[in-house]
C-alpha cells in the first residue's frame, strides 16, 4: 500500500505569487491535516478536514485555503505568498478525525521557498 | 493556544546507553499524546498512541509512558544505537495536534 505522498517535493516562488500543495492520503483514511514546519520549530497545524468537510483551523491567515475532494486527497492553497511562508508544508492522513485520538501517517513533504 | 513542551532539546549519547525524555503538555481536554520519529529527508514515523492515563506502550527498545493527570509522557530508548539518532516529536491530540519542538537525538558510534 502506498503512504501518503505529497506533490511537488520542493518549490520555489516570488513573494505575492499562488501556491499549490497536494496530498493523497493513505487508501481509505478520511481524513487528511495540513502543517506549517519552520526551522526550529515543531508543525502548526494550519487545516483538518474529514468527509470533504473542514472540521478544524489553525491560527494562519486567510491567504491559507484548502479543501478536499470525493477521493479524499486534498489541496493546500496559499495567496500572495510572503518570505515568512518559506517551510516544510507536511500533510498527514488518519482514518478517522483526529479529536478520535487516531493514528496519523505523514507525507515527506513539500519544501517551499519564498524569494 | 496549547503548550507542547519537550526536553531536553538535543542530546549525544554513546552507543549502548539508555536514554530518556520528556513531553509535557496539558492536563485538561486530553484526548491522547502520539510519540512521533523523524528522521532527516524522511516523513515522521509514528511510535505511539497513547490515550489512557498510566498508558504503556513498547515497541522493540523503545518504550513510553503516560501521565495525564500530571501532563507528561516519558519516551525511553534502551541500549541506543546509530540508527535511532533522529528527532523525537510529540503530538497532543485534540481538535489538532498540538506539536511539541522536539528532541534531537545523535548517538554517537
């Protein structure tokens, strides 16, 4: 069984461009979470949605969207990208939601850079 | 706001010796403490799952206990070798997961 799997693996953009994010979770899991990871710093959760449904929001800006589609997998979106944006984006799928207390598998990844 | 802490922040040990730290974190709405691997370049790997207050949990030499009425679980690794040098995170799960900054473990050969 493939893990989860994450797109692109890096990605450079110019500040105040878009960005796109995939991740496919794990077969049968429904539920897929998104992380912000800084250098020095433990993931912040930025998004959870369970059954195409947004079901948790961390505290990032409005600039962050995401959403789900009928085969789970799951698109992060960030709008006019600032150099701040520049981390390690990880994904991790879960069968159930996390308030469950389920078991979580990440993704490698995605390293975007701003400049 | 949740506060994840973990401790120490980085740690050398030599092969063979045994080791131990620590994640802290709230005591009130626990709902359970995952116990996470991460090695460079790689995903983080998950160890544990813990949701019951005096929860233990082994997996070969590594092992873990739960506190939820204190707020702490305790990751141990005995007889360390190269090949768990890695950084050891912690998760809080409620609504999210709540991570902790980690503890960057190098045994040395």
């Amino acid at each position: 069984d493939a893990g989860v799997t994450q797109s692109p693996t890096h990605l450079i953009k110019t500040r105040g461009q878009h960005v796109t994010l995939r991740c496919s979770p794990i077969s049968g899991h429904k539920s897929v979470s998104w992380y912000q990871q800084v250098l020095g710093q433990g993931p912040q959760f930025i998004f959870q949605y369970y059954e195409k449904e947004e079901r948790g929001r961390g505290n990032f800006p409005d600039r962050f969207s995401a959403r789900q589609f009928p085969n789970y997998s799951s698109e992060l979106n960030v709008n006019a990208l600032l150099l701040g944006d520049s981390a390690l984006y990880l994904c991790a799928s879960s069968l159930f939601q996390l308030l469950l207390g389920t078991e979580a598998f990440f993704g490698q990844g995605t390293r975007l850079t701003v400049v | 706001i949740l506060n994840v802490e973990q401790s120490p922040q980085s740690l050398h040990v030599q092969e063979g010796d045994s080791t131990n730290f620590t994640c802290s974190f709230p005591s009130s709405n626990f709902y359970a403490l995952h116990w996470y691997r991460w090695e460079t370049a790689k995903s983080p790997e998950a160890l544990f799952v813990m949701t019951l207050n005096g929860d233990e949990k082994k997996k070969g030499r590594i092992s873990a206990t739960l506190n939820t009425k204190e707020g702490y679980s305790y990751l141990y690794i005995k007889g360390s070798q190269p090949e768990d040098s890695a950084t050891y995170l912690c998760a809080f799960s409620g609504n999210q997961f709540y991570f902790g900054t980690g503890t960057s473990l190098t045994v040395i050969p």
